[in-house]
C-alpha cells in the first residue's frame, strides 16, 4: 500500500497510511512535539496547523487538558516523539493503537 486511503474499519477523521492510523491535530492548534509523555520532556518540533499524525503506540503520561478533553494519554507519532492525545482527534477517550513499551 503506497497510497493513502481510507479504511472501512476506519473511524470518520481516521486515513490509514501503510498500516498505520493518521489521526488529525485539533483545529487551530500548534502542536508542541516532546521527546516523552509529559511537558517536562523536552520540544522536539512543533506541529504546523492542519495536520494529521500517525500513532504508533500510546502510553500514559502527565494529565493534560485540551480541545479534545483531559487525558493522560501521550501518542507516540515518531521515534521519540510524543503529543497530548488532548490534541488528537481519535474519537476515543481510550487506546486506538498498541501500549507503547
């Protein structure tokens, strides 16, 4: 699969790019990228507006409140490379991809 496209199974806001599940940022929103689950970790990059990130994995981390809700949820979208799943727009309040670890 070299081209994106839309799963059955997938949620509405939800493309699947070579089996792995982008989800969009919250509109209107930069996006700080952390090297790990919490804002003590340090800024890797920031997001730009209107994008959509893949998770790999989730695991908890520091609570955090956002567009979508408060969550301790922390999507890992590269190696080394976390956001606030309060930022994510997955349409869960729980895991949508593997424990990271």
């Amino acid at each position: 699969m070299t081209v994106e496209e839309s799963s059955a199974a997938a949620e509405p806001n939800e493309v699947v790019t070579m089996g792995v599940a982008r989800y969009p940022i919250a509109p209107n929103c930069r996006v700080n990228v952390r090297s790990g689950p919490g804002t003590k970790y340090g800024i890797v990059r920031t997001l730009a507006l209107g994008v959509s990130v893949p998770i790999y994995c989730q695991t908890p981390g520091e609570t955090v409140t956002g567009p979508y809700g408060t969550t301790n949820l922390w999507d890992n979208i590269d190696s080394g490379e976390f956001v606030s799943d309060a930022y994510v727009h997955t349409g869960s309040d729980g895991y949508v991809a593997r424990h990271c670890g």
